[in-house]
C-alpha cells in the first residue's frame, strides 16, 4: 500500500468509477440474500394464502336458519330438494335446525311450501282447497276440522310468548233430536318460550277465542295446558276465585295511584333517590242491600188524600096501594085533607105522607190514600276503609368550604311539613282512621353488582359477535405479522440505496486501520453523525497559504513532480 498522498487519491476514486448500481425492483430483490429472499417469499405464499381464506369466509356470507326442530322425514326430504336445487346448506351443532345462505332464505321457503314441505307444517283454510271428487261425509268434516285446529294454531301462536301450540277439538255429530245432542268441546296445549309464562288474562283470552270460532263451544269446556302439563285455564264455575282475583287487581290499583301522587309531590323536594315510600289500602267489598215498607197514618193538620169516592142516591115514588076494611068505603079514593099545611100538624102531615106515598135512600163511600214509603239501599262496593302510608326519607347531604361531604337528619318541622303534604296528597281522614308516618333515616348503599345480571364479557350478543369475526379478525392478524414482519423489512432492504464510494473507502480505512480479524460494521449500520461545522485543517492550510505562499507552491511542485515531500 502506497503512502503517498497522490496515490491514495486515486485509490479513492477508483471505486467510483467501477461500481455499478442494479437497476428496477426486481434487480434489487435478486441481490438480496438468500436466507431473506427465501423468507421474503415463504412470507409471500402464506400471505396470498391468507387473502384467499378471507375471500372464501367472505364468500360464504351468513347463514340463517331455515327450519327447525323437524322430524326426521321431513328434513330428509329437504335435504333431497336442496340438493336438486344445488343449495349449500348445512346443520347447526346437534342437527337441531337446518341453515342455508341468508339470501336465499326467503326465497328457499316460497320453493319447497309450493312443493309441500315440509310436510308437519300446520296447514289451515288451504286443507280445503285440494277437495277430491266423490269424498264422503266424514272426510269433510274431518277436513274441516282439521282446518279450523290448524286455523286455531295459527292464531295462537302469534301471541307473545307461545313458541308452538296445538288445539285438539272434539266437535260430535249433530242429529235431529235436540236434547240428545253433544255439546262440543276443545284441549288447547301450548309450548311457551323458555321463562316466560301465561297469566290468566291471557289465558282466559285463549279460551275465549277458541270458544268464540266453534259454534255451540262453552267456554267452561275449553281446557288450555303448558307443557309442563300446568292447567292455565282454570275452573270458571269459581266465581268467588275470579272475584277475589279482580278484587286484588283492584286493591293493587287504588295503592299504586295513591303511592304516585305520594312520590309525585315528594320527588321534586327530597330527589328521586332520597325517598322511599308505601301505601297500604284498606277496601271493603262487603255487598248489602235492604229494602224498607213505612205507611204513615193520616193523623195530623194536614188533609188526608183522597184516592176514590163513590155516591149514590136512590127514591122509590109514592104507593097507592088501598088500606083498610074492604067494602065500598074503601074502594073510594080519599078526600082531600082539610088541616091546614103550615099549621103544628104540617110536619105531622108530610111525614105520615112521605111514608104512605114513598122513600128515598143516599149512599157516600170515600177511601182515604194510606202513605207508604218503600227504601233500597244498595252499599257501593269497593269503598276504601282505611289508608296507611309510610315514609322514608334520606339524610340530607352537606358540602363544607373544604369539599368534604357529611350527612345531617332533616329537621322536626320540615318532618311535620312533609307529613302534611302527604295527608294531602293521600285524602287523609280522621273518620276512617288513616295513618301517615314520615320519618328521616340514613340509607344504606349497596356497591355490590347485581347477581342476575351477567357481566359485559358474557352477554349473549357479544359472544354472537365473537363468534362471528372470530375467523376474519384471526385471519388479518396473521396478514398484518406477515406483512409487517417479514414483507416490509425485505422491500425495505431492497428499495435501500447502496452506500457512497467515500462511505465504503471510510470503512474500509476504518477495518485497515484496527487491523483485527472482526470487520468493522458498514455504513448502514452506523448512526448518522453531523458533520462538522469548520474543517480545522482546511483552515491550517489556507492559514499557511495566506503567511508563506512561496512555501505551499514549492509542496505543490512536489506532489505535482511526485518527489517526496
């Protein structure tokens, strides 16, 4: 190796000129190694593979499902009519529900109703629509009952909380004698949703439907059933059961307006949460009726009424009928009287003539209307006897200068104004004997979560969700390693310019310079440094140029000469 100064110029320059830089992408990638170029396309395979899995996953789409719980004939012939109508399908864990394509969900139910299945599907009005020729009698009535169960069905299980009924119904035969005829009769038994039940508004609901679409159908024989074999309809002949019942509903009714207007008028001063209240009613249904008959005599000043009178007068005329001894004197009228007629004898007169020559007779009924006051009393029945209400209000909370928060007890007349406004709001009487109680306690807060209630990890529609992008989330994890562990780092060695002639000719004077059998790492792996601000010997020489210029020509002809300096 040469020292001089001329030659190790040269020596410099010389890589310069020889190197060739490869060209295009592909170049770069084939002067890689080959442990990163077998890397680099292991990386590739595994990623292409990938993008083709999230493709087929992606193509699939999603499944829902088609029918379940079916028997075993029924789901054969489905599987056999999908096939011939090359649809993918397939069956939940269990084989409990048959799953096709979301898209062609609806689709694939119009198709196999019009090929009639499945075949346990319940069938109503449209049974009637395929009557043969020639059928007998029995067949349709078979038929239409058949139609008015599956009609029934139908219905039913259209309500909130029926998975699946059935309606057995026993119709007899009809003659033309009328007191030898059988009343109808039906069984209804319903599949109800796992923890839902049926109260007895919605079951009575049932019996009254299924009373109401057969003809001549009692309500009393309608029996409805679960399928725990519960009895939901109950026995209707019961009316003290259904009155104690609607009695209840009652009661639960009047506390629950009563504990509104408590909580309506106290929630705006305490706060919702600082109250706690109850109200307990007291109702009399007690039924009584009496009826009173009172007659008044007709006593007194005033007139009594007159209800009918009746008059009636009658006069019989004079006889002339001949009186005393027979013989001629006597058969001679008499003379004429000679007394005088306003005399002492007149009334004499008048009187014997009244009763010799005639009579009179005069009858007056009157009835006299007797009082009579007839009274009903019928009691109201639901009258509230007694009301209780009770009370708890919160301590009230205080914030001192220091942001520090105590709890104190409400004050007695406070205490005494709220215990007003309840009596007010709850109707307070004294002649029913009602009680209000308002006290002032410190509630207790329970930081304990609620048992019942699952936690955000175990809610059913996240795990659904899970489940769901379990698969794509797990397949664009491995493409993000592959890319961003084996791929990036590859292109990046590849697209890296190579390092400068002077950066090559600094390392290689670096390894000659240590002069040891471990190389000296290259320009790509040392940090970046700054470069210096001013070249101390650039500035020597131009120092040394500028005090002995007659010096610096004479080392010049040297080099130029190629003497030694």
């Amino acid at each position: 190796m040469s020292d001089h100064p001329m030659d190790q110029a040269v020596a410099l320059a010389t890589p310069l000129a020889v190197a060739e830089q490869p060209v295009g992408f592909v170049a770069k990638v084939g002067a890689l190694p080959a442990a990163t170029k077998m890397k680099l396309g292991m990386a590739t395979a595994a990623l292409m593979a990938t993008l083709v899995a999230m493709t087929m996953w992606a193509s699939q789409g999603d499944w829902r499902v088609l029918y379940a719980n079916l028997p075993e004939k029924d789901a054969g012939a489905i599987v056999a009519q999908l096939s011939q109508m090359n649809v993918p399908y397939r069956f939940t864990e269990g084989g409990s529900a048959l799953m096709v394509p979301a898209d062609k969900l609806y689709d694939l139910k119009m198709k196999l109703a019009a090929a009639g299945l499945p075949k346990a599907a319940v069938t109503g009005n449209e049974l009637l629509d395929g009557a043969r020729f020639g059928q007998t009698d029995r067949q349709e009535r078979s038929n239409m009952q058949r139609a008015l169960e599956g009609e029934l069905v139908r219905t039913i299980t259209k309500l909130d909380g029926v998975e699946d009924a059935r309606v057995h119904l026993a119709l007899p035969n009809q003659n033309g004698f009328f007191r030898e005829q059988q009343k109808p009769s039906a069984s209804v038994m319903l599949t109800l949703h796992p923890g839902r039940t049926l109260d007895r508004a919605q079951s009575a609901a049932i019996v009254h439907l299924v009373s109401s679409s057969v003809p001549e159908l009692n309500p009393k024989a309608v029996s409805v059933l679960d399928q725990r074999g519960t009895l939901l309809s109950g026995t209707q002949d019961d009316n003290g059961k259904t009155l104690d019942e609607q009695q209840l509903q009652y009661v639960q009714q009047i506390e629950a307006n009563y504990l509104k207007r408590v909580q309506d008028i106290l929630e705006p001063v305490l706060g919702r949460d600082n109250l706690r209240a109850t109200v307990t009613a007291e109702v009399d249904f007690t039924q009584s009726e009496s009826t009173a008959e009172q007659f008044r005599p007709n006593q007194g000043t005033e007139p009594a009424a007159v209800r009918s009178q009746q008059s009636s007068e009658q006069t019989s005329p004079s006889s002339t009928t001949p009186t005393g001894v027979p013989g001629a004197a006597s058969n001679q009228p008499p003379v004429p009287a000679t007394a005088p007629i306003n005399g002492a004898s007149a009334p004499l007169q008048t009187a014997q003539a009244g009763a010799v020559g005639g009579g009179a007779r005069k009858e007056n009924v009157v009835n006299y209307e007797v009082d009579k006051t007839v009274r009903v009393v019928r009691n109201a029945t639901g009258t509230v006897k007694r009301l209780n209400a009770a009370v708890v209000v919160n301590h009230r909370t205080a914030v001192d200068a220091k942001g520090k928060s105590s709890t104190k007890p409400l004050p007695q007349e406070e205490l005494d104004k709220l215990t007003a406004l309840v009596q007010e709001a709850v109707g307070f009487s004294k002649e029913r004997n009602d009680s209000v109680k308002v006290i002032n306690a410190p509630f207790v807060v329970d930081a304990t979560p609620k048992a019942d209630e699952p936690p955000i990890w175990k809610q059913p529609w996240l795990l659904d969700l899970l489940r769901a992008g379990a698969v794509p989330a797990a397949l664009a994890l491995v493409a993000m390693a592959l890319i961003f562990g084996v791929v990036k780092p590859a292109v990046t060695q590849a697209l890296t310019p190579p390092p400068t002639p002077e950066e090559e000719a600094k390392a290689h004077q670096l390894d000659a310079v240590v002069d040891d059998e471990n190389a000296l790492p290259g320009v790509e792996g040392l940090p970046a440094l700054e470069a210096p601000k001013e070249n101390l010997k650039l500035e020597a020489a131009r120092q040394l140029a500028r005090s002995n210029p007659a010096a610096v020509a004479n080392i010049m002809r040297d080099w130029v000469n190629g003497e030694a300096g």
